[in-house]
C-alpha cells in the first residue's frame, strides 16, 4: 500500500503507521537498488545501527556491491552483498519479519533478491516497507512512503527516527546515525546545490553536524577518495566529450574498451556526468556506458523545467525529474542511436509545445 503523499515533511502521526511497523520488527533486513549510491547505503548504516540500539537483530543485504568510496560506511554497520550461492544471505531473509527497502520503489531494483523477499512474504509474516522520495512508485510492498519532495532518502530517514525518537522518549540520533544520514543528504543533493535542497534540508544537516558528523572528514572520504584509475578514465571521457550543434544536449558513451584500458569499474562513472552539464547551453546531458553483458546504462541529467524522467520512462527507467535513468537491451551503436532520437525527439516535443 502506497501512503498518498503529504508533500511536505511528516510529522510523529504520519510517521505512525512506519514506526509501528519497525518497532514491530525483530530480525529486519535493509536493502536498497543495484548500483547503490551515497543516499541507499548512508540511509541504510543510519537505520541499521538506529534499530540495533533498539534491540533488534539487523542485516544490510544489497544486490550489487559497495562503491569504494563508500566502504567507510561498513564500520557503522556491515554491508553485505547478495549472493544466490551462499545460503547466509537467503536465510537471514528467510528468517526475517520486516524487510526495508531504501531509496527505491519498484521490485526490480532489487535485483535478485525480490524473488527470496517475496518467497519468504508468501510463506508468512514477513512485512515490507519501502521509503524512497523518487517518482512513479509501484505499490507492491505493504506500506511505502514515497515523498518526492524529499531531497534524499536520507532525509526521510532523519524525520522518521527523529518523529521515532519522540515517540518511544528516545534520542536516536547518534553519531553513526548522523554521520550515515550526513553522506545520504550530502551525496544526494550533489553536496547541498541540486534542486530540492530547501532552507530545511540545511537546518537537517546543521543537526546531523550538532550531533556527531563531521562535514570536513565526510566530503573528503566520500569525494577525494579517487584512485589512479578513476582520473584516468575521466581524462579520456572528458576529451570524448559530445555536443549537439545547437549546444542544448552534450552526451558521453563509455565502452567496456574503455573501462578497461583505463583500470577502472563502472561506479566510477558517477563522476563523470556532472561534467556533462557543467556547459552553460546544455539543458539534457546524457552518459551512456556499456555493460559486461552487452546491455547499455543510461542516464539522463537535466536543467529546470526540462523533466528527463519522461524519457528514461519510454524504456522501463525512471528517477527525478533532473536525474533518471534507463537500461537498453541494445548494443552501443543502436543504444547511442535510439537514445539521441528519443532526446532530439522530447526537445522538438517541447517546443511545439512552446515550452
Ligand atoms: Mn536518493
């Protein structure tokens, strides 16, 4: 059951339903999307660690693995990474009565846990909540909160132990919790600049600082954490850099040839698309990488009004209006080329539209 979105920040009632179901809750497991980010994990550490101090037995289990740059997070509590073969992880889902899901509202984001989470609901008491702030949830779990107007999960994260900590007379923001939900906040609103960063999402990290998380020693380990390889490969990606003629739409393909001549994984692609739109005229930025299996990640990134979650839509994607993505069964050719018509497309759209 999705709850309608209030589309501002909840308060203790609203929170209840949530609060209820996680003071219910003795062997929880935390999950979050494929290719997690700075917003899943730190979400995930921060009401990891919150729920032990309450008691409750709790694991983090993820589909893919831990960006190196978030490694760090592991010393607030242990993330570990899906596998069908060992049976840890299978059975820690099926011993579990509440499973949350973080930072994502579709099932397939989970990757190959969702078929154990739901063999395991379909045999009994096993509950699942999912809070996440992207838009067009589907309403499979048994209570989601979606607030798009959140800047992060992590800031849903905050309120909801904040409204929690109220409840049961409590405070439940500690350090580890603060500086979990700090990398959530920071990574999520691109350090404090994206959209949705209100004078609130400010007053939330002034009290995650006031609380025990260091700003300073957060951004270096999240941001100047860098190998060799990384700066290799955003050397070559920036000189492969693409712009349409009119300048409003500049795009990147990176192939596997060049993850691997470079050293470099996937993840450290992430660094590379804010380049894309650092070009004044550019209103869509798109970064395309080739994957092991053929198969073509994209990832759109907008300015304004100009909402890319409409497109990355049109292929089984989606995200924020600024910020979405989709994943193409094509190979790189027929991937570069139905996406640029697709974006060519959605801007001629616009201005016929006279927007
Ligand atoms: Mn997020």
């Amino acid at each position: 059951m999705i709850i309608s979105e209030f589309g501002r920040t909840l308060g203790v009632e609203e929170w209840k339903p949530c609060m209820d179901m996680l003071l219910a809750g003795r062997h929880v497991v935390l999950t979050t999307h494929m290719n997690s980010d700075g917003d899943g994990l730190g979400s995930e550490v921060a009401l990891a660690s919150a729920l032990r101090s309450l008691g409750k037995e709790v694991s983090i289990i993820n589909p893919t693995e831990v960006p190196s740059n978030y490694v760090f997070l592991n010393e607030i509590a242990d993330i570990q990474v899906f596998d069908a073969k060992s049976e840890d992880a299978i059975g820690e889902i099926s011993l579990a009565d509440l499973v949350v899901l973080l930072d994502a509202n579709l099932r397939e984001r989970m990757g190959e846990i969702w078929r154990h989470v739901n063999f395991a609901r379909e045999l009994g008491a096993l509950n699942v909540l999912c809070i996440d702030h992207h838009l067009d949830p589907e309403d499979f779990a048994d209570l989601m909160v979606c607030e798009t107007y959140a800047s992060s999960t992590g800031e849903l994260v905050y309120d909801l132990l904040t409204s929690m900590g109220a409840h049961i007379g409590r405070e439940l923001i500690t350090p580890d919790v603060a500086r979990g939900l700090y990398v959530a906040l920071m990574t999520d609103t691109g350090s404090f600049r994206f959209p949705k960063t209100t004078p609130y999402v400010y007053r939330v990290a002034g009290d995650l600082v006031s609380k025990g998380a260091d700003p300073n020693e957060i951004y270096d380990l999240v941001y100047n954490s860098l190998k060799p390889e990384s700066l290799r490969l955003l050397g070559t990606a920036l000189s492969e850099i693409r712009l349409t003629a009119d300048g409003t739409v500049s795009w990147l393909f990176i192939s596997q040839e060049m993850l691997k001549k470079t050293g470099s994984k996937l993840f450290d692609t992430d660094i590379i698309i804010k380049y894309l739109l650092s070009v004044k005229s550019v209103r869509i930025a798109v970064l395309m990488v080739e994957l092991p299996d053929g198969r073509t990640k994209v990832s759109f990134r907008s300015r304004g009004d100009v909402y890319v979650n409409e497109i990355a839509k049109q292929y089984g994607g989606g995200g924020h209006k600024n910020a979405a993505g989709c994943l193409l069964q094509y190979a790189p050719e027929k991937a570069v080329r139905v996406v640029m018509d697709a974006v060519r497309h959605f801007l001629n759209g616009r201005e016929v539209a006279g927007k």
